[in-house]
C-alpha cells in the first residue's frame, strides 16, 4: 500500500481513511533481510491514517507468523508476531522537532508514504536478539562439530577448568607457595 501524502492531507483532513488489509511482504523481506528471515505469512494491517495540524499519522496493528533462525542452531523458530505501530510522516526535516524524541517521524520523499515497507521494517523490529526453538529451551545438547562445541555460559568456567592444564616446566613453582590452592 502506497499513499501519496498530498492526497491524504487534502481528502482526510476531517475524516480518517480507514483500512484492514492483508499484505503479501514475504518476497521483499526475504530480499532485504534474507539472513534473519525464513518464512513470512500474509500480514494483516488494520488501523486508520489521520491528518493532525498538516502531518500524517498512521496507528496500525500488525499480526503475522514469522519463520527464523534460532540464535544457537539455526534451526527454524516459528514467531507470531502481534503488534501495534504508531508512525508520523512529515513533509519536510524541520517539521520533526514538533516530536518527542520517543516517536517515530518519517520525513516522505517524492510525495509517497509507502505502508508496506514501514510494516515490514517494524515486523524485523520485532525479532528477540536471542531466540531458541523448543527443544534448545528444554535444554536439547548443544551443537558440536570437528574441534568445536557450543557452550552455556553457565557451564564456561567449569569447561575452563577441565581444559586448563599446567605447563610441566612451571609446575615445580607451585611449591613456592603452598598457602595458595590452585591460584
């Protein structure tokens, strides 16, 4: 959905255009974010764009099914997503000091406010830094491969420990001080 901000300021001015649509995004967030996107639903967008003091304002909620990599395995994580987004769009780069720091201002380029992009980059907002399957969460073993396993943070020191061997030409010094454990 693409709305050109001169329209919208001169057609909704007292009324808001409302909307309740379903958003085939799949293809271009696989494009732009090929990496932390698997699999994409249609998304469905419902809200109102409204005209305040010349700006426009679009409220929206989002709901989709989102398919991603866990952040351990890779393995594929099925995420619903289900949230609301409030964004402001100006003519013009001055006009966003009238905003809190705290609110999402676009300045429009070429007259156009272009909904599908603003949905798909607030979806991608909403993927956790640190997302685990099912079985990894009920504690499924790490990945291992030739040399190399993935470690919990809570096992680390004890992994340390094990792997901590003591040069033999340094371990007569240990005798120069035996009121220190293993220091």
């Amino acid at each position: 959905m693409k709305w050109s901000l001169t329209e919208l300021r001169k057609n909704y001015r007292n009324e808001p255009l409302s909307f309740d649509e379903t958003l085939d995004l799949k293809a271009d967030l696989m494009e732009r974010y090929g990496d932390d996107v698997l699999d994409l639903s249609p998304v469905h967008a419902q809200g109102m764009v409204s005209v305040v003091d010349g700006d426009v304002v679009v409220d929206a909620q989002v709901t989709a099914d989102l398919t991603v990599p866990s952040s351990r395995s890779l393995a594929p994580v099925d995420l619903p997503v289900d949230f609301k987004m409030t964004e402001f769009y100006v003519a013009d780069a001055a006009a966003t000091q009238r905003f809190e720091k705290t609110d999402v201002v676009m300045v429009v380029k070429d007259d156009q406010i272009d909904f599908d992009k603003a949905v798909g980059d607030n979806i991608i907002l909403q993927i956790p830094m640190h997302i685990l399957s099912q079985a990894e969460e009920q504690g499924e073993k790490m990945p291992t491969g030739d040399d190399w396993e993935v470690v919990a943070e809570a096992d680390l020191e004890k992994v340390e420990k094990e792997n901590q061997s003591v040069d033999p030409r340094l371990a007569k010094l240990k005798d120069f001080f035996p009121d220190q454990d293993d220091q």
